[in-house]
C-alpha cells in the first residue's frame, strides 16, 4: 500500500498552504522533503507517520496553522509586537559587509555562539557542493555564520534536520523565515523540552520565496553555465549588494538586487507567500529587515552604501539579547520611531492591509487556508480603503479561476 502523508499534510499540500519549512521531516521520519517541479520543496511519505504526527502538525505546521503574535509592551497593526524599534548593523565590517543588510542576524548568532550561550546556529547556506542550492547549515563559529550571511532567495528547508539536531546535546539558536521561526515557535509551545534547547529564534521580514527555477533564470540570464560556477550569492558584499555567480576560473557575473529580485525572482514565488500573514518575523525574538534610505518604489534609492538593518526586538529574551551584543561592541544601533518602518518597507506594508482581502478570495473560491488568529489582519485591513481591497479580493479570485495562483 502507498505510503500517506498525515491527513493535515495532505491538506496543506492540496491547497498550496505549504512553506517548505521542513518542520514535519523534522519531527517524523517517515517524512522527506523533495522537490517539486519548480524546485520548491514539498513532503512526500516514506514511510507509515507517527501517531500523534496528525494533531503536532495541525498545530505546527505554518501551512495548516500560523503562530499567533505573544504579547509586548508595543504592538502595531503592520508590523507587530515590539519591545524595541531600531536600526543598525554589525561592528565587525567583515560581517556587515557579508551580511545580507547589515548583518545584525549574523552578529546575534555569533554573541551567542562567543558568550558560550549557544554552542550551534541552526540556518541555512549556499550548498558547497552545489553553490545553486540552499541547505540547512550547522554553524558553531565566525567561520560557519559568516559562510551562512547573506540572504538566499530560494527554496530552503531549514526545520528538516532538527531530529537529528535535537538528539545531539547542546543549546541551540535557530535563523530562519518568518513562516520557519513560527514553526519552530508553534512546535516549542508544543513541546516544553523541545523550547528549552532553544536559546533565541531569529528571522527577518520576507517578501516571499521564490522557485529554485528563479536561480535558474537568473544564472541563464547573466550567461553563466552552471557546471562552471563555484560561488551563487543573491545579495550581500555590499547594501544591497548584487546577485552574483563566481565562475571556477575566477570570473564573477553580476545582476543588480532591483533586476534579479524586481524582474526574476519576485514572478517566481509560491502561493503560500500571497497569502502569508506574517512576513515580518512576528514570533521571533529578534526580527531584522533592510532599513533602506527613501526608495518609494520599496527599492533602495541608492546604488551601493554601508549596510543598515531594521532591528525590531519582540520578546523580553530578544531585546536583552540586542542589548547585550551592543553593550559587548558587536552591534551599533540607533532608536528609529516605528511610524518610519512603513517607509523602509512598503511592499510589506501593502501586503499587510491586504492580507485579509486575498484570504476572503481563497475562502470564496472554496481553497484551504491556515488558521490566523492573532494576527491583527482586522486592524491591518482598516489602514487601506475598501475599493482597493474590493479590488485585491476580485483580483485573486480572479486568478484562481483561471489556475493562475
Ligand atoms: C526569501 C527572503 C525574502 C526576504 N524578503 C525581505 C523583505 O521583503 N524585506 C526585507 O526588508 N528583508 C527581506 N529579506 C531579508 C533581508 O534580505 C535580510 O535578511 C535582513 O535584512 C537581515 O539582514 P542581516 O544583514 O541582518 O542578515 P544576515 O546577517 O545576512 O543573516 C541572514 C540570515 O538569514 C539566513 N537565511 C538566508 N536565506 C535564508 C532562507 N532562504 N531561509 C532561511 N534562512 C535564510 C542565513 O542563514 C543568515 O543566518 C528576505 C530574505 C529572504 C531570505
């Protein structure tokens, strides 16, 4: 007899609610994750599922449900609970310049790793052996968080190694998407024993993930035959530094961020990410995003400058871990009032007041969605007129009938 995922995961399969976070490989190994034809990785049954596998993942699993906002002195309609808004960027220009914008995640990981905190950053990383892959990556010093720096906008599964990671002893800190750091915080709610080897989630606002055949693209694009590259970066090496591929004979082929995200990868991303609710790290401790200067359009209004971060600390154990990295000289940061975060992020922004709008859409055409409670869409919604979310529903419905979600 054929192999069945959970019913949960049949669902969330079904109706393109999957992240590919790789939560449920995971916990259960008669789980795999595997590609699909875009290269976005999906589970697939490899054996008879755990009992108890169903309900972990009903509450779990960010495709079947998406961790609610906790508590904080701050909240905000877009961008959530808060404890404290900053900017700034790593001390060590090593790490800032590596960094995706400026390096904060990096720097935070590395305190922890330096203060003897955590003994491994559980992230994800160019695949040495194939530089166009991502794969989850294990780093327990400078070397291994700076190799991990730097944004990769395509499929990762960071969550699905974490049995094996749990069985090792040591305390741990976890990088990851938003829709990946509520995983892992809805598992650690699950699972008190789990949450203790955690010493800090961090995650980043996210646009979306697109396809690994958005790689593809970009690599045709510059011209770069890919049995010849050695190194594939998306970002980084400067703010906001570009896609580049460097070739076995040294070469290195470039494509600005505004055209390989703007033109490529933004036309390459999965349904779960229209419909995600929480692109800005809500259930981390620590959420880190660009601070672009100006830029309307939600692209730098500058080529190429010193890397700046967004820092929005959202649990108490968050904001004592800024403070101690700055009070340690491994972080400079500068108070930035939180009214200025929508002009540094208005795609997030947008996405945010529309968010309940694209949901009515999968709801009226009969689709799946995740549970998302606690996520303040109602409040959201109210900072955009009714036409254009009228606009944004009809929209999506739409493009769900003609099969182009
Ligand atoms: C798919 C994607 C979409 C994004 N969308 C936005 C956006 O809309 N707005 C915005 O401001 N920022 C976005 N970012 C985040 C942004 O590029 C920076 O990561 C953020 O500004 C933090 O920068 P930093 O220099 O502090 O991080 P760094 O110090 O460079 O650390 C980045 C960390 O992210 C981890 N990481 C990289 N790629 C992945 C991945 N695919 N899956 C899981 N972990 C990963 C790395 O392992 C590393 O630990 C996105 C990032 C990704 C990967």
């Amino acid at each position: 007899m054929a192999q069945r995922l959970p019913p949960i995961l049949e669902k969330v399969v079904r109706g393109e609610t999957c992240s590919g976070c790789g939560l449920c490989a995971g916990i259960d190994p008669a789980i795999a994750m595997t590609r699909d034809a875009r290269g976005f990785f999906r589970p697939r049954a490899v054996g008879k599922a755990r009992e108890g596998s169903d309900a972990l993942l009903a509450t779990a699993c960010p495709g079947a449900r998406v961790s609610p906002w906790a508590e904080a002195p701050h909240r905000h309609p877009l961008w959530g609970p808060w404890w404290r808004c900053l900017t700034g960027h790593a001390t060590d220009p090593e790490i800032r310049h590596r960094g995706s914008s400026g390096g904060v995640i990096s720097a935070l990981a590395l305190h922890l790793l330096q203060t003897g905190e955590a003994d491994r950053v559980l992230q994800a990383a160019m695949d040495p052996e194939r530089p166009l892959e991502t794969i989850a990556w294990r780093s327990t010093d400078r070397g291994g968080i700076l190799a991990a720096a730097g944004s990769r906008y395509a499929p990762a599964s960071p969550l699905a190694g974490l049995m094996a990671e749990l069985d090792r002893p040591g305390r741990l800190v976890f990088v990851g998407k938003p829709c990946d750091a509520g995983a892992l915080r809805q598992l650690c709610d699950a699972d008190k024993a789990i949450a203790a080897r955690f010493v800090a989630i961090l995650s980043f606002f996210c646009a979306a993930t697109p396809s690994q055949r958005g790689t593809d693209r970009i690599v045709e694009a510059l011209g770069a035959a890919p049995d010849q590259i050695a190194r594939f970066r998306y970002r980084g090496e400067g703010w906001p530094g570009s896609a580049a591929a460097t070739m076995k004979d040294g070469e290195e082929k470039r494509m600005r961020y505004a055209e390989s995200w703007g033109a490529i990868l933004s036309k390459e991303v999965q349904f779960r990410c229209k419909i995600c609710p929480d692109g800005v790290g809500g259930v981390a401790d620590v959420a880190a995003a660009d601070a672009w200067y100006g830029g309307e359009d939600g692209y730098p209004a500058f080529e190429e400058a010193e890397g700046r971060s967004l820092i929005l600390t959202r649990t108490a154990r968050g904001d004592a871990l800024v403070a101690a990295a700055e009070a340690a000289g491994r972080l400079a940061t500068e108070a930035l009032a939180i009214e200025d975060v929508v002009k540094m992020q208005p795609h997030q922004a947008h996405r945010r007041r529309h968010l309940q709008a694209r949901a009515l859409a999968v709801r009226l055409t009969g689709g799946f969605l995740p549970a998302m409670e606690g996520l303040d869409l109602e409040a959201a919604a109210r900072g955009e007129p009714l036409l254009p979310r009228l606009k944004a529903t009809a929209g999506l419905v739409r493009r769900i009938l003609e099969g182009r979600r």
